[in-house]
C-alpha cells in the first residue's frame, strides 16, 4: 500500500512466501466491522455501447489471451471481480478469452478471491457481510480450501520465523490470528499468477504471448519479512506505474503494478500489489539463454498442461 505522499502506480512494502512446504500460515485478516468507504452509485453504460465494447474486446485479437490458440468468444475481466470490495473491478482490465479458458479459471479465481479479501492487511475493507459470503462460497464449494484453524502457540511461533514481525497483533503466540493454509491453495495462487502475467502482457504489448516464449510467473503474501527490499529492487526495474481506477467508484489502492516491457524485443516483467494481500510477480522473454537464474518454462508446454488440469472437471482438481 502508498503511504502519505507517494505517487500513484509506487509498491508499497509487503512480505515474500516461503515455498516448498505443505502447508503456508499466514497472519489472518480480522474482520473490522463495516466498511469505512462510501461508493458513488455504479456507473451505466446503454446497452448498445456495451455490445460495442465487448465486440471490440473480443476482435482486438485473433487468438484467446489465455491458451494463445483458440478463438476470442467472450470477454474476461482480470483481475476478477470476486477479488476487489464490492466486486466493482477496475475498468480497463477485460481481455478476449476463448469460452473453455474463461470457464475453466472460473473456481480458481473464486478461491484466490476469497483468500485476497480474508488476508487484506487494511481491514478497513472488510465487512463481515462479505468476509461470511467469501467463506460460505468456499465453504459449500470446496471445503478442502477452509483454513485450518486452532495451530498451537509452537506452530505460530515457527510462522513468525518468516513472517515480519511488524504484523505481531497480539501479546503471545498463542493469541496471534493465524491459520493454516492447504496445499491446494498454492495451485490456485500459481494459475492466478500466471493469468494475471498474461493479462498485463496483452494490455501492455498489444498481442497474446506466443506458445514458444518463456514465462516466469509467482506469488508472495505480503507478510514475509524483508519484502519491502524486494519489491524496491523490483520497483528500480520496473521504471512505469499504473493502478486500477473505476469511473464514479472511490477504488483506492487496490490494484498497483509496475512494469517494463520492449515490444521489438518481445520483453515483458511485471510486479503487481493486489489489496494488501499479496504481490504477483511475472515475466515473459523469447528466449532463456542469458537468463537462467529464474525458473522459466516454456508458455507452451504450461498452458497445456493446465488445459489438461482443468479442462475436464476444474472443480474437483481444485478440490484435489
């Protein structure tokens, strides 16, 4: 989050996530009563202006955003809106999307939209109405991805090994809200990652990202201790800053990147704060022979496997 005087488009100070454990703990985001933002009523569009619009998503690409082969059908808004308050996304985000590829990230998104609202350090956003909707939507949907809660005072102990201790909120351990997160979440946090690397790089390069480039794509909570280097490391990589905006909504800091982008050279990188939950890293490059430091992968090969993942029953690999 920007603290007083800081430009728009500048990454505040967060956290990193510690990878290659069963299960993430995360400090939990209490519920603060009811929300300290008053929305303008919801700006109105005629009819017919939405059917332009959409058309004109949907022919800015011959292939979908996502899988980079099938044809635009209809239009996908990314970030989701599950993720922001209110569910009032920020305008400028909506990408053409084949209709298998929009409706396969469907319960993914559900899932990470939940868990952003749950781990939003400004509380101020959170209302019980819609933190009990969030649960109850993961709660009847998958119950796999309920956090498990009652960690003994040792557990949440060992979490503040790696969490900032900044975000201490109580006087002992034992009395710190933190829970466990499953596994399963981790994927959903990974695909989310990798869709939104690809929405920034059609809004920013103009095309879908081609089958034979590589792609680097993660996420960190915005716990972690010594995040705050990081993301300001990355904010000297990243020289252009943009936010999520919408028209007659007061939209505050929900949705702040940082990018640097060559479209000659088919070079893109991107470091992305959603609320005060978490931060999304991402990059796409042609080749990987100079630089083999970061894990990337072919964008082929990943969209493939993830058609193969969730094309057939996304819920109950989600549920996995």
């Amino acid at each position: 989050a920007m603290g007083e005087g800081q430009g728009r488009g500048k990454i505040g100070h967060a956290g990193t996530l510690a990878r290659g454990v069963e299960t993430s703990i995360l400090p939990w985001g209490q519920v603060a009563g009811d929300l300290n933002r008053r929305f303008s009523p919801r700006s109105t569009i005629p009819m017919g202006e939405k059917r332009a619009k959409k058309a004109a998503i949907i022919g800015s690409s011959p292939v979908c955003y996502f899988c980079g082969e099938a044809t635009p059908e209809t239009v996908d808004h990314f970030p989701p809106r599950v993720c922001f308050v209110g569910r009032h996304a920020p305008d400028g985000f909506e990408f053409p999307a084949c209709h298998a590829c929009n409706q396969m990230t469907r319960f993914v998104e559900q899932a990470v939209g939940c868990y952003v609202h749950l781990l939003d350090r400004d509380e101020s956003r959170q209302t019980e109405e819609e933190t009990f909707n969030h649960l109850t939507g993961i709660m009847n949907n998958f119950p796999e991805l309920v956090p498990a809660f009652g960690l003994s005072a040792n557990e949440k102990r060992r979490a503040f090994r790696t969490i900032d201790r900044r975000y201490r909120s109580a006087s002992t351990y034992a009395e710190e809200p933190v829970v466990s997160l499953p596994t399963a979440l981790v994927r959903a946090f990974d695909i989310f990652s990798l869709k939104m690397t690809l929405a920034l790089y059609f809004r920013h390069m103009g095309r879908a990202a081609a089958n034979n480039q590589f792609v680097y794509a993660d996420w960190l909570p915005f716990t972690h201790e010594g995040n705050g280097e990081m993301v300001e490391r990355a904010s000297q990589l990243f020289p252009n800053g943009d936010h999520g905006t919408r028209r007659n909504t007061d939209f505050g800091n929900q949705l702040l990147y940082r990018y640097a982008h060559n479209v000659e050279n088919e070079l893109f990188g991107a470091i992305v704060q959603l609320r005060q939950s978490v931060f999304i890293t991402g990059a796409i490059i042609p080749n990987r022979e100079n630089l083999q430091r970061l894990p990337w992968r072919n964008l082929g090969d990943i969209r493939a496997e993830i058609a193969e993942q969730l094309g057939s029953d996304p819920k109950a690999w989600l549920a996995k």
